[in-house]
C-alpha cells in the first residue's frame, strides 16, 4: 500500500514547524489549508487512500500536491492567483436569481419543497460566486463556509474559533481491516447503526428572502420509521431493513438479512456494532452466539459515532431524500427506500419489512378486538358512580 510519506519523503523538522506555522493562521486560503492538511497527515501515518477518502479529492490528485510540497516545500502548495477581474452580479443576473429562488421545487418536478444549500437554484452562469450575488440580490443560504472534511487532521479555520483539538482518531478495527483487504474474498467488514426517519420533513439550511421566515409544510400527525443498515467497509455491498420498531426483534430481521448474505457470499462477516439497547438485550446476545462460526462481533466504543461510517450515511439520506412531505404513508415508505438504493454500493439489499397496519395508519399492531370496554365483563369491585359536580346548596 502507497503511504504519504511514500511522496513525500522524510519531512525535515524545519518543513514541519512551517507547516504548522502556516495551519495556525486563521486568513489562510481554504485550498492552500487542505493541502498543508494532506502534507500533515502524511507524516502522521496515513496512506493516500486514507487522504483522499475525508479530503474528497482522487488518490492523483492527493500524490500531485504530496510530490509537490517534497519538491517545492510550503511555498508550491500556495494558489496561483485567478486572472482577471471578479465578476459582478448584474440586475438581469439578479433578476433571475429571484426568478430561480421563488419558484417551487415540485413545479419543476423535482422531490423536495425547498431550494437547500446542498440543492441551489439554478440561475444564469456567473464566474463569481453564487453566495456574494445572492446576498446583493436580498437573497442568501443559512449556511456558513465549511470546515476541514469530517475524519482529516484538526486545524483552525476561518470561521470557527474553537481551540484546535487533537489528531484524528485512528480508523476503527484496524487489523481487521488489514485482514479484509489481505483476504477480500473470504472476509467482509459491515459497520451496522439504525435511525430514526419521521414524515416531518428533514430541516436543513435553504436559500431564502433576507428577512423572511421560510416555512414548510408538516403532517398532523408525525409517524416515525427505522431503518437497521450497515455497510461494508470495501463498498461491495449494503444491507438496509425498513420497520417500524427499534428493538430485539427489529434486530433479528436484520441478521435474518445477514444470514442471507453470508449464504450468498460464502464470506465471513465482521460486525461493527455500537453499545444500543437492541444490540446488548439477551435475545441479541443469545442470536450473535448462534452465528459465532462465521460472524465476529465488534463493539464500539460508547459516544463514538465518528468511528461508524454509516452515521454520515443516515444525514446523507436525509438531506437529500427527505426534503418534502410525502402524500401517503406507502410513498413515504417508497421515498426512503428509493433513497437508501441511492447510498452506493456494489450488492445492495434494501428489504421492506413494514407491516401494513402501519400503512393502514394505526400506531400499535390491532388486537381484532372492538374498541371499548368488553361486552359482559364483570369487575370485582362494583364501580362507584361519580356524583356530577354540582354547585353546593345555599
């Protein structure tokens, strides 16, 4: 495997200490920061996969800069600078900005009700950038620059102001993973989690008129689904169970969907697991043993769900799949599924396991029994009749 320090070769103390000068300014360019943030987890031990999973750039472009900082030092990792004049937001621009942000989603057929900072409109084309000619126009996102990616090296940045913390955590279940790649064909790594998705649309940050409130529409009644998924660590496949409870029995039908998997496969199965109640119950504990010879389990630690890949899964879901309201439960239903066949993957199951009294709109499962009191019961003590308040006699 390809490590960092593979491209940038031994990194003297004077090159560090430049490096970590630079991170600590606050006015640093983003680009420029991302890449001294490349250069410092190299010689923290990170491979070039590592980088350019939590940077989001290719693997080439990751040993472009790497080679570059070992050739150049700090100084070729700067921007050029952009040529030209920066463009400016006319009135026609603005104009159909206004047009772009005022106009509904659905009428374009599209999904959700609302333009997010993740959806923008989609105005005429303006080398500039979208935010400084929006808020020219009275337009603007509730959404401020982003920080460093999720899992890279902690730095300040130009909009937060808490204290820099430590290095990033080391991967989860590190030798097994070794032992996944070494033997992918025998072995796969699944990190599992459940959540919780509601009818209510998911709130997120919206373009929207400086000054007004954007509003969207909810159900009466809110009703609630969940979903116990995993992921495998190579991407070669998911696993996603939709029900209505979160429970021992919820997380049956999950490792009945695993069962199917492994008699597919034929490959072993290491489960990353966190502390939840339907994963310690006896009932879960007693099925796990059941399966010891060819599933491992691995406990995560507890408050740690940075070390699960499949948390920023569910907030990938519900960004983008559950922006509007759903007419009817079975749509509501068919959203999620739809959304959860989208996540990626090589060998996907996405298994359907809600019952249709849920879908008929009732809370709890029906007893086939008629409302009210039963016909014929008796009581063992006879019921005393309550005396209507009265006003007292005067």
């Amino acid at each position: 495997m390809e490590l960092g320090t593979d491209c940038t070769g031994s990194i003297a103390p004077a090159a560090r200490a430049a490096v970590e000068a630079l991170l600590a300014q606050r006015e640093l360019a983003p680009r420029q920061r991302e890449r001294l943030e490349m250069v410092k987890a190299a010689w923290l031990g990170a491979d070039v996969a590592a980088i350019a999973q939590w940077s989001g750039r290719t693997p080439r472009t990751v040993r472009r800069w790497l080679t570059a900082f070992r050739t150049g030092g700090v100084t070729a990792l700067a921007g050029a600078p952009i040529p030209g004049r920066p463009a400016k937001a006319d009135a026609a621009y603005l104009a159909a900005l206004e047009r772009a942000v005022e106009t509904p989603p659905r009428s374009l057929g599209l999904p959700f009700d609302v333009w997010s900072s993740r959806r923008p409109p989609q105005p005429p084309p303006l080398q500039a950038r979208p935010g400084c000619a929006s808020r020219r126009g009275g337009y603007g996102c509730c959404c401020a620059g982003s920080a460093s990616p999720a899992g890279g090296p902690n730095t300040p940045s130009t909009t937060c102001r808490i204290p820099p913390k430590s290095p990033p955590a080391k991967p989860p279940c590190g030798r097994r993973g070794k032992k996944v790649r070494a033997h992918p064909e025998r072995y796969e790594l699944h990190y599992e989690d459940e959540t919780h998705v509601d009818t209510n649309p998911s709130l997120s940050r919206v373009w929207h008129r400086i000054g007004q409130q954007p509003t969207l529409p909810a159900a009466g009644t809110n009703r609630r689904l969940t979903v116990f998924g995993s992921v495998e660590a190579l991407g070669r496949g998911r696993l996603e169970v939709l029900q209505v409870r979160q429970d021992s029995a919820g997380f049956a039908r999950y490792l009945a969907a695993l069962d199917a998997r492994h008699d597919a496969t034929g490959r072993d199965v290491i489960l990353a697991l966190d502390n939840g109640s339907a994963h310690v119950s006896k009932r879960t504990q007693h099925a796990l043993a059941e399966r010891a010879d060819w599933l491992e389990v691995i406990p995560l630690a507890r408050y740690s769900p940075h070390l699960n890949p499949k948390e920023r899964e569910w907030r990938l879901l519900k960004r983008d799949h559950r922006g509007h309201l759903a007419p009817t439960l079975r749509a509501f239903v068919d959203a999620v599924a739809a959304g959860l066949r989208g996540l990626g993957g090589e060998e996907g199951a996405v298994i359907d396991e809600v019952p249709q009294w849920w879908l008929d709109g009732h809370r709890k499962e029906p007893t086939g029994r008629p409302p009210g009191r039963p016909k014929g019961a008796k009581d063992r003590r006879p019921r005393q009749r309550r005396s209507t308040n009265l006003p007292a006699c005067t």
